[in-house]
C-alpha cells in the first residue's frame, strides 16, 4: 500500500478517535457531570459544606431533595420550610452528626416582621433536634388583663419593637387552653424555634431575646444516612434520580456505592477538562 495512502489513514484515524473522545454522547458522559457537579458545595456567603439533601445555586436539583432547595439572598443562604424563611448558619459536616443550624430570617434584624408566622418543621428531610426550645411571642397584650388570665408577668419582658407595637415573651408553656388571642389579651403570639441554652440563659436574664433567636437551632437532617454515608465512603457523591437515591460516582450512577468502574473514567475525565478550557 501507498507509503502515503497508509499515513493518510493514520491521520484520519487519530482525528477520528480525538473527536470522538471529546464529543462522547451524553449517555455515556452524562454522570461524570453529575458527580463534578455534586461535588460543589453550595457557594453563598462564607458557610462552607452546603450539600446533600440541599441544592440551589450552583448545584443541580439531582443533587439533593425536592423539597430542600437553597436560595442565596444578599449573599445568605436561605431555606424555605412550610412557608417560613431560615437562614443556614451552619452544617455538619460529620457523617455521624448530620444536622444544620437555622434561623428565622424575619427575625433577624426585628421582633416585629411584616406577618407573625409560627414555626412549624414539616419536611421529611428535616426534623426538630432535641436541643430546642420553643420561645413565646405576645403582641400588643393588656398587661393587666395578661398577668390576670395566664399568671404571668408581661411587663418584665416587654419592649416597644416597630410602630409603637410592644412585645413581650415567656419561657413558660401556657396551657394550651389558654388562647390569649381569641380572649382578646393580646393581638397575636408566635412560637419560635431556639437553643435550649439560649432558653434557659433568658430564664436567667443572662441574654437578650434577640440574640437567642439569632443563635438559630439545629436541624437533623431525616435521611436514611446509611446509603449517603457509604456512597461517600467510596468516593461517590449524593444525590437522587426519578426520586431515588443515587450514589454519583466519577463513572456511572449506583443505587449503593462506588465498588466498580465502567472503565469510562479516563475518556470522560478528557472530554470534561477540553470542554471546560473555552
């Protein structure tokens, strides 16, 4: 054969084989993205280890749960959870304590938001921890008519906070027949979510109600942690796919963890790298 004929095929060979290296289809891939991109944590403000269940903002929505999407407000990351903002101050990133810490966003800067919601954790990926206390709000209270009816003392912990609206707020649980609203006591109440050391240093006067709330509380995050925590283990990513958990890893999605290559590493990692230099 033509000495030139055989260089040509050679040429055409290689240029073949380099384009199609760099244009896999996206079937094949596909997961190397989905793990890069897992890989992330969510980047808002300086709160490191934003991950799985959560994605928003730099991470896709296969990257976590429906249900926990993150928004980044003025550089904060915000959660909504039953109609009610949090931001995140916080999250473990320890496979064994697998929690974040939360705080009214309404609340941050003032006693007196624009709506007086309670707080109210129902979401299947987040639960209550048990270091929490719930707070009470009283708005605009006849204080003699609320010392009267619940046996407590409104004056002590009162406090104009916007518009000439006065707050005051109790440690103590008031029977839940007692409904100070309805009896026309006070305009509205709010329970809130808080640390029970904040709790029990307001009980001793030795912090203010503003910076208790501010302190935020924990989360625990209502995940199955087993298949997260063994993905994890062998290099994979978290995530779901058609509502299933999905274990990333650098090669193919798994329903349990990384333990074998498809053998597509190298050629995706190549395609991945070329497509990301223009």
């Amino acid at each position: 054969m033509n000495s030139l004929l055989v260089q040509s095929l050679i040429t055409f060979f290689v240029i073949t084989s380099f384009f199609f290296s760099i244009n896999l289809p996206f079937t094949l891939c596909a997961d190397h993205f989905q793990y890069a991109n897992c890989s992330q944590a969510i980047k808002c403000g300086n709160i490191p280890n934003i991950s799985y269940p959560f994605w928003g903002v730099n991470r896709a929505d296969y990257c976590g749960q429906p249900s926990c999407e993150v928004e980044c407000q003025d550089n904060i990351p915000v959660i909504n959870i039953s109609d009610v903002k949090y931001r995140i101050l916080e999250m473990s990133s320890s496979s064994t304590n697998r929690m974040v810490k939360v705080a009214r966003d309404d609340y941050w800067e003032t006693l007196c938001p624009p709506s007086y919601i309670n707080d109210s954790i129902i979401d299947p990926w987040l639960y209550d921890d048990f270091n929490s206390r719930n707070l009470s709000l009283y708005y605009d209270c006849n204080p003699a008519a609320f010392e009267t009816y619940t046996g407590l003392d409104y004056s002590s912990n009162s406090q104009v906070c916007s518009n000439k609206v006065t707050v005051s707020f109790t440690t103590k649980n008031l029977n839940s027949a007692i409904d100070v609203v309805s009896a026309g006591v006070c305009k509205d109440m709010v329970n809130l979510t808080v640390f029970e050391t904040a709790f029990i240093a307001l009980e001793k006067n030795s912090t203010k109600i503003q910076d208790a709330i501010k302190g935020g509380f924990e989360l625990g995050l209502g995940i199955d942690t087993g298949p997260c925590d063994s993905c994890e283990a062998s290099g994979g990513k978290c995530g779901v796919s058609h509502g299933e958990f999905m274990c990333f890893c650098q090669d193919q999605p798994v329903s349990t963890n990384c333990s074998s290559s498809s053998g597509m590493i190298d050629i995706c990692d190549v395609n991945y790298r070329f497509k990301n230099m223009f």
